[in-house]
C-alpha cells in the first residue's frame, strides 16, 4: 500500500577521505589505506513526496547569476559541475542495479537535496561523498540495505560517477562506504571472481595525530594531462614497477600501523610521494601542491597527497611542538592547516550481515 512509504525524512552523512598509503595503485590492482575524514562532509536528506524531484544546491548549482561574466568567471572556478547531476546518476545506477539483480522496489517518490563542506579541488572526495550518503538514503527508503552487499556498494558510488565521465578508483569509495580506517586489496584475481576488492577495517586507534593542509583556491594547480595510464597499460616497466612498489608501501604501512612503529611509517609516507613523484612529473603534480609536501618536509615532518592533489596528510613524529611549527609556517604560505579528526566504522549490524553472505 502507498501509505506504508510515507515514512519520515532520511538523512545520511558521507564523509571526506584520506588516502594515506598506496594511492594511486588501487586503479592499477594494487593496495591502499584509507581513513574516513570527520572534518569534513556531504548530507543527503530524502523525503517522501508525491513526485520524485531532485532539489538544486542554492550555492553548488547555480543557475541564476549576476551578469554574463559573473556566469563565465564562476565556469572557470567551478566548471559545470554540481551535485543535482550526482544524485540523478546513482538514482540511475541503483535502480538498475535493483532490476538486474531481482530486487523488488516499492513505488514511492521522494524529494532529495543535499548540502557539503567538503572544500572543492581539495583530493578529498567531495563528488563520491555526495554520491556514498545519496545511496544510503535509497537503501533505507526503499528497505533493501539487508539485500545490496556492503562491498557491491562501492562499485555502484563509483559507476554513477563513470556515468558523468567522473576518472577515479574504488579506494575512495570504500573508505565512505565503511568508514574507520581501511586496508584494501585490490588484486586481480580477487576483483575478477567478486567485482570487488579484498577490504578489512583496522583499528582507528593505530593512528598516531595526523594534519591536513589544504589550500583555499587550488584550481591553479596540477592541471597537465597525466600519461600514467596509458604508459601502464603499454607495459612500461619503470611505471609497473613504481606502482608495484607503491602498492608493497600499503602493505609495509599496514604492519607499521599494527606494530606502532611510527618512524616507518613516516618513512613510507614521504616514498609514496616520491615514487608518485617520480611516476607524474612535476608539471602534472602542480607547484602549489608540491610546495605543500615541501612545507611539512622542511620541518622534519612525513607527507603525502591524501588523493590526487589540492590537499596533503602530515604526520609529525615530534609531536605537537613540530605540529605548531608547521602551522605557523602554513599560515605564513597562505595554506589552511587543521588537526585530523577521524571517524570511526559506519557499518550497522545489518551492513556486516551482507559481509558473510557470496
């Protein structure tokens, strides 16, 4: 009966990610670390209505502007991209997903809108946040969190953004959909027997302190088309190699973390950087988010891009005096410095219940 779905509002949050050791090998079958971001988040909101309407972002999908130019100059800082064309797209995807895999949906319509503060060009993960919390609103909605596999959902936040055109791997993805922090497996064999990768949560608590610097207007930064890609797939063994070893940084960094032995784990942060480093080239990392790494480095601190660029993940192994340094040295550069908040697992019973299940 219709009456059944007229429910109360849903609203989920999806938070920032941290990529902190392996990335980018999780696109190339390799191996990461990633933690869920409490600084920062999107938030979906579902309401049963009586027509399916997704709501516009007054500020993120602007459609009314000042002049001309006022529209020209906000293309060129923020593209033609809000969050109205995310929600359309999972809506598409995990509707199709539902019909291929027998999963009956009620017919109820319902309002969506959303809002974020995940700071845009930051490597943060603010379009698959969006996505990831959008998801969670439809599995409640229409009842079938129990039925769509904790680790299917990754792929379905990840080919809605495929759908857009949107370049990008699982990793972040699996670090929203989970939460905490996360040890990922992409290898071949298991993504060819599952869809999936090989994901198991750690323990929060083996982080030391940890620092995101981040700059206000990175769009100026790192904008050179990277060849990575394809050289890898024309079996360049310098690229093979690289990734290889940036992967193997993951799985040293997991025994770091377990056995807190913090000075390796600071040493494989500041080699993940260099292998991407050396992987890039300078011109396709950008001078802006170069001299981020180079700030902390100065000072004797461990860092590395939390993603592809625009925002950096600090350890400081002297503790909080060199965390102090650091910030005062951030604030003189221009660059915005916060303590790292992490969240903890999202996953509720029903979510590990899908865990045991082939």
């Amino acid at each position: 009966m219709a009456t059944e779905n007229k429910t109360a509002a849903i609203e989920h949050r999806a938070y920032a990610r941290v990529g902190l050791l392996g990335n980018p090998s999780d696109v190339y079958n390799g191996r990461t670390i990633s933690f869920s971001l409490g600084n920062f988040w999107a938030s979906v909101k579902l309401e049963p209505s009586d027509n399916l309407l997704i709501v516009p972002h007054p500020a993120h999908d602007l459609v009314q502007f000042d002049s001309l130019s006022h529209l020209v100059t906000r293309l060129q800082s923020d593209g033609y991209y809000g969050g109205v064309r995310l929600l359309i797209a999972i809506c598409k995807i995990f509707s199709n997903y539902c019909k291929d895999n027998g999963i009956t949906l009620h017919d109820g319509n319902f309002t969506m809108s959303y809002d974020t503060n995940i700071p845009r060009q930051t490597g943060l993960s603010g379009s698959s946040a969006i996505v990831c919390a959008a998801l969670s609103c439809l599995l409640d909605f229409y009842k079938v969190r129990h039925l769509i596999k904790v680790g299917v959902r990754p792929n379905l936040i990840l080919n809605a953004e495929k759908e857009l055109g949107i370049v990008a791997g699982l990793q972040d993805r699996v670090a929203q959909v989970y939460g905490g922090l996360v040890y990922m497996d992409f290898n071949k064999k298991h993504m060819e027997d599952l869809g999936y990768g090989e994901y198991t949560p750690m323990d929060v608590d083996l982080l030391p302190p940890l620092y995101l610097i981040y700059a206000e207007n990175p769009s100026d930064s790192g904008k050179v088309h990277s060849t990575v890609r394809q050289r890898w797939l024309n079996g360049d063994k310098f690229i093979i190699s690289s990734l290889e070893e940036v992967a193997n940084v993951a799985l040293e960094g997991r025994t770091a973390l377990i056995e807190k032995d913090h000075a390796k784990l600071a040493t494989l942060m500041n080699h993940n950087f260099d292998l991407r480093r050396q992987m890039f080239g300078d011109e396709v990392l950008g001078a802006m988010n170069i001299e981020m790494v180079e700030i902390a480095r100065r000072i004797g601190a461990a860092s590395k891009f939390t993603g592809s660029g625009g925002a950096v993940i600090v350890f400081c192994p002297q503790g909080p005096s060199q965390a102090k340094l650091l910030e005062d040295a951030c604030k003189t550069a221009g660059f915005l410095f916060q303590l790292v908040k992490v969240m903890p697992s999202f996953l509720t019973e029903v979510d590990l219940g899908t865990m045991s299940t082939r």
